[in-house]
C-alpha cells in the first residue's frame, strides 16, 4: 500500500510572511530608534550654538565699542562706561589654578588611599561623605568661607606668609583675608569631591592581574600603584580634573563671597580679586545702560568661550592619552 504526502505550499506561507513581518518591523523600530536618539543629540548641538549666538548678538554694543582691547583694558568704570575684562580673567584664571594645585593632588591621594589601602568598609564609608560634600551648595561654602576661613587666613595664614615668602611678589601687601588665595581654597575644597570620586572609581577598575603581576615581580605596593596602577587610570584622572576645572571656571557664590571683588590685576595672591561670574553675579541688576547690559553680557561670552577652550584642550589631551591617539602619531 502506497501512500503519498502532498506538500502543501500554501502551510509555509505563513511562516515566511510572519518573518518578512518580523524583519520589517525590526528594520523600522531601528530606523526609529537611530533618528531618534541623533535628534537627542542635534538637540544638545543646537543648545549649545543657540546660547553661543544669544551672547555674540547680546553683547553687540560692547563689541563695537571696545573691540579686542576689551580683553587687555583694567578699567572697569561703569560711571563714565569705560570697561575692559582683563581684571576677570585674570582672577577666574589665578583662582581656579590655585584650586587645581591644591586639589589634584589632595583628590588622587584620597582616592588611592581609599582604592589601594583603606578596608572596604571605610572606603564605602568614606567615599559616601566625599559624594555629600559635593552636594553641599556653593553658598554654604561661601558662609564657611566667611565666617571660618577668612578669619583665620587674616590673622594666622596670610602674616605667616608675608613673614615667610614675602620677598616673593606673590606673597606682598597687607592681609585683608579676602583675596584670590582664599577663593582658590574654596574652590579645591569644592571640587575636591569630583576629583576623588572619579578617581577612585578609575583605580578600582584597574585589572587585578595586572598589579598581581607587579608584585609578582617582586614590585612593592607603592610601586605597584605608581608602575601599574598611576598609569592605566591616567586618562580617568586627567578627565576629573578637567571637570573639576569646569565647575571651578564656572563657579560664583562662593567665590563671589571671599575673593573681595576688587577689579585689578595685582601680581600678589593674598590682594583682593574679582572673576567673571562673580561680577555677572553682583553687577548684572545694576546695569542701567543698554552698553552696561551688553558689557556684562560680553564678559559671559569671554567665560563661555574660555570654558569651551578648557573642554577642547582636556579632549586633546584625553585623545593623547588613548591608544588610538598614541597609533595615530
């Protein structure tokens, strides 16, 4: 008895018509989420050019009238509207390189300790009081600085400077405990929790056999951080400094409340400062001309071009850093 199977085409129809589905839909969801995610992206782009042409269109008068001397000129004389920008930079660049001498190496000091040395318990203990202190808002560190830091920079600090380094033109004049010096240690003391954080995060990523094989070699533990571990997580490290030196460019209470708001250049660190977003901060409500308003406006143009600058500078230097930057030279 023979017995024959028909095929029937039509039972595989199904099939291929539900994956031909399939695959469109996946195609489409694709297509969808790719346009998507480039118009999130556009969108930051666009923010970005958008406050950069508000600031250039803005600050229109200030630009016609002063021209390139705006970023060389001390005078600063609302009155008779003769303004020049050099004072601000000056001390926006001065306070916040302080900060970094003082912070960087304080920054990655705690987080080797807390990555390499410190029992678990007291790493996660210690990194959570870190992570508050950079939640803390700047002015409560401007009050601290206030009450706390600039008395006793008037009284202990600065005479014990003066009396020690001042043959030294950055450590002359009379100590008024506001001055450029003060704001640069609120300022490390504020970005310190940025730089430990990221830097600790970088350390603890570092392979296990790769130090493993340091000290296998015989290498001691200082020299396994300063051979294996130092240079693995350099890129990390130089990325938290530069977005610390961000937050410092940018920051205004705190600084505004110890830095003595003085617009002069003065080769001394314990003289009085002023930076750009201190004198946004304080002067913007009493502009009463349109050329005052749009000076004020050119001086957050000059601070967002300087901080655009830093963030190209610190990606060059990361880019260095890679491996794909070290083939490409």
């Amino acid at each position: 008895m023979n017995v024959t199977l028909e095929k029937r085409p039509s039972a595989s129809l199904p099939h291929r018509d539900k994956s031909k589905y399939r695959t469109s839909s996946a195609g489409w969801g694709d297509r969808l989420f790719q346009n998507l995610t480039l118009l999130f992206a556009l969108s930051i782009l666009a923010i970005a050019m958008a406050i950069a042409w508000q600031l250039w269109k803005n600050s229109a008068l200030s630009r016609h009238a002063f021209g390139w001397t705006f970023l060389t000129k001390q005078i600063w004389d609302p009155v008779a509207e003769n303004f020049g920008a050099l004072p601000f930079v000056y001390g926006t660049l001065v306070s916040s390189a302080i900060a970094l001498l003082i912070a960087v190496p304080l920054g990655v000091g705690v987080a080797i300790f807390l990555s390499e040395l410190a029992p678990r318990k007291i790493s996660d203990a210690c990194s959570f009081l870190i992570e508050l202190l950079a939640a803390i808002p700047s002015v409560v560190y401007g009050l601290i600085g206030i009450f706390v830091l600039v008395p006793i920079m008037r009284v202990h600090i600065q005479p014990f400077l003066m009396k020690t380094l001042g043959f030294l033109p950055l450590f002359k004049g009379p100590a008024y405990g506001v001055s450029m010096l003060t704001a640069g240690i609120v300022l490390a003391i504020m970005i310190v929790p940025f730089i430990t954080t990221i830097s600790r995060e970088i350390f603890m990523s570092v392979p296990a056999p790769l130090k493993e094989a340091a000290m296998a070699l015989g290498a001691t533990h200082w020299e396994v951080v300063r051979l294996a571990v130092l240079p693995y997580a350099q890129s990390g490290i130089a990325g938290s400094v530069f977005l610390a030196l961000g937050r410092a460019l940018g920051e205004t209470m705190a600084v505004t409340m110890v830095i003595g708001n003085r617009p002069e250049v003065a080769a001394s660190l314990l003289a009085p400062g002023y930076t750009m977003a201190a004198v946004l901060a304080n002067e913007f409500t009493e502009a009463t001309s349109n050329l005052y308003v749009h000076t004020l406006v050119q001086i957050g143009l000059v601070l967002f071009a300087i901080t655009i600058l830093v963030n190209a500078a610190g990606r060059l230097i990361l880019y260095k850093m890679t491996p794909e930057g070290d083939a490409h030279q």
